[in-house]
C-alpha cells in the first residue's frame, strides 16, 4: 500500500457538519481554518515513541486513542474546546491490520469531542505518532499554571496511580492479580481527558495543569510560575488511587496487597494519570464541585498552596514525608515501557 492510498483509506473522512470551522481538511496541501469570531486558538502538541511512551506491542486501538487523549488533556488544562488537530505518522511498514484499528480508535475519540482531523503527514520509520490538537478559549479565560495565589486549595481530578502501578507489573517489577492489572492497565492505555471539567472550571480555578509526568512534578510547574508552594497531605492522596483501593478495616493493608508507599509514590509520583491538578480559592469550593457535578468528574482536595517554594508532602498529623518524589523526565528517567 502506497502513503496516499493509507491516507485516503484510513485517515480521509467525507466533511461533515460536525467539523465546524473547518473549511478544507485532509487531501490538500494545507488546511484551511475558520476561527469562531471573538475566540483565542489554543494549540498543543504532544509525540509517542514507541519504546519510549509505549510498549511496541500495544493494541493499536488503544494507542489510536491515547494518542489523542495525551492531546486533549492539555486542551483541558487550558480550559479550551477541542476543534481540530494534525496528525504526523511514521510506521515502519503499512498493514491495515494495524492501521485499521488504530484509525478506529483515534476517530471514535475525536468524533466524542467534535475534534476534526484537518491534515499531517506520514512517512516510513521506527513507530512514532506527533499530534498537534487546536482549540479554542474565549479572551481572559484560559486556565493558566500560573494563577495561584497564597491559600488557594489544591484539587486532584479522578483518579491518580493506577497507570504507574500498571506499567511497574508490565515491566515485571510487581505483581498484580490479573483483573487488577486489567482495570490499571486501562487507565495507562485509554486514559480519559478531561475536557468537560476544564470548561466548567473556567472563572473557577486560578491555575491548573494535567497530569502527566507526575503529581507533584506538574503541580510544582503550577507553582513555580505562580510564585507560590503548597503543602499535599499524603493521607488524602493515597486514597486516590482506584485499582487497589485502601481497606477501611485494616489501615496498614490493600485489597490488592499494594504496599502502602508503592502506592503513594504511584499517585504523587508516577504519571500517565491525564488528570488536571488545579488550584482554586476556598471561596470557590461550592463552585469546584459543582464543576465536577456538571462535568461528571470527581474532584478531591488534597491541599493547599502556602508562601515557602516548593511541594511538601505531609501524613494526617503533619508529619514531612521526605520522598523522593522524582517525577518523569525524558532526559533524566529511563524509558516508560
């Protein structure tokens, strides 16, 4: 199969009503975009690398979708409607058993979103998939990481964890019964962006990021931008952690027979979440929750930012919990898979 026959058949879609601001999409050298009147762009772009985000085996369908979803969830963070987005990938040979379900997945989750895919390009290569997403924010209102202020409360979306304990099991380095590496294993392959929070929480919270690299790695981008440290209590955090959760009748045990600090080094720690950390004052916590109520997302307070610089991680009684709470880097962290 030839690079324009791959196109036509699996990424060239008839234009359709729902692609609204559009005007040319994938066939031509460039697309052709109309902005809404009165609206600001929001662009983001974000590569997997096959070996480095995922593991070479993946299903493709889900790969299709995380690789928008990764995407997405920064359209979230800022608060901004999904529009459209480019797609630039490199595949070391054309089989439409791979292409077939990988397409499936990626446009099953664009068309959720009203996310049009308007170009790109594709090229022979190791596996790598480069997505730049558009959308679209009124003036003033995008979701900054750099608003917070002193006192704010911090806020967590979802669930945090289940994709680092679920890529740890992969890697061999602990075990899981095999329905609880299922239910991690999908928070690390089909992670959920939260776009319909991000726009609830528009006038509502004063900074936010999503989760990508960490907990307190990406809290502490929030931070660092907006003059300001905060305190997470450990206590609360540890809960938010789904595929094992904390036994109410034994404090010093998991269901799933997590240690404790396994867990809580996942949660603040292990990335691949695609949940939004964001701060927010105390006089909008009605409002924070009844953003998560429109949206359908649970939201949990897990702290609070505070003048001194920098994160600290404390237990119930305020005891400092002293880590190291290293979060992903790709130039300092070996490879994910």
């Amino acid at each position: 199969m030839g690079e324009f026959e791959l196109i036509t058949r699996y990424f060239q879609r008839p234009q359709r009503a729902l692609d609204e601001g559009v005007v040319l999409g994938v066939g031509d050298d460039c697309a052709l975009l109309q902005p809404t009147p009165g609206m600001q762009w929001a662009v983001s772009s974000d590569m997997l690398v096959s070996g480095r985000h995922f593991f070479p085996d993946v299903d493709p369908r889900t790969l299709g979708h995380k690789a928008l979803a990764v995407n997405l969830s920064d359209l979230a963070a800022c608060g901004a409607k999904p529009r459209a987005f480019t797609l630039a990938l490199a595949l070391p040979e054309a089989r439409a058993e791979w292409l077939q379900p990988f397409s499936e997945g990626l446009f099953a989750l664009a068309d959720a979103h009203g996310c049009a895919l308007m170009g790109g390009d594709t090229t022979r290569g190791p596996l790598n998939i480069c997505i730049t997403v558009m959308g679209e924010v009124p003036p003033g209102q995008a979701l900054l990481r750099s608003g917070a202020r002193v006192g704010d409360d911090v806020y967590v979306s979802g669930t945090l964890g289940d994709a680092a304990l679920a890529l740890r099991c992969l890697q061999g380095r602990v075990h899981l019964p095999p329905a609880v590496l299922a239910q991690a294993r999908q928070r690390l392959e089909q992670p959920t962006p939260r776009v319909a929070l991000g726009l609830a929480l528009r006038g509502v919270a004063s900074a936010a990021a999503d989760v990508s690299d960490g907990l307190l790695g990406d809290l502490g981008h929030i931070l660092a931008q907006s003059g300001v440290g905060a305190t997470v209590d450990a206590d609360i955090a540890i809960h938010l952690i789904a595929t094992c959760a904390y036994s109410t009748r034994d404090r010093g045990q998991f269901d799933a027979e997590i240690p404790p600090a396994l867990a809580l080094q996942c949660v603040l720690a292990g990335g691949d979440d695609y949940e939004l950390v964001f701060t927010a004052p105390p006089a909008q916590a009605a409002a924070v929750q009844a953003a998560a109520r429109a949206s359908g997302t649970p939201v949990t307070r897990i702290g609070r930012t505070e003048a001194m610089a920098g994160v600290r991680v404390v237990d119930g009684s305020g005891a400092l919990l002293p880590g190291p709470w290293a979060s992903f880097d790709h130039f300092a962290t070996p490879p994910r898979p």
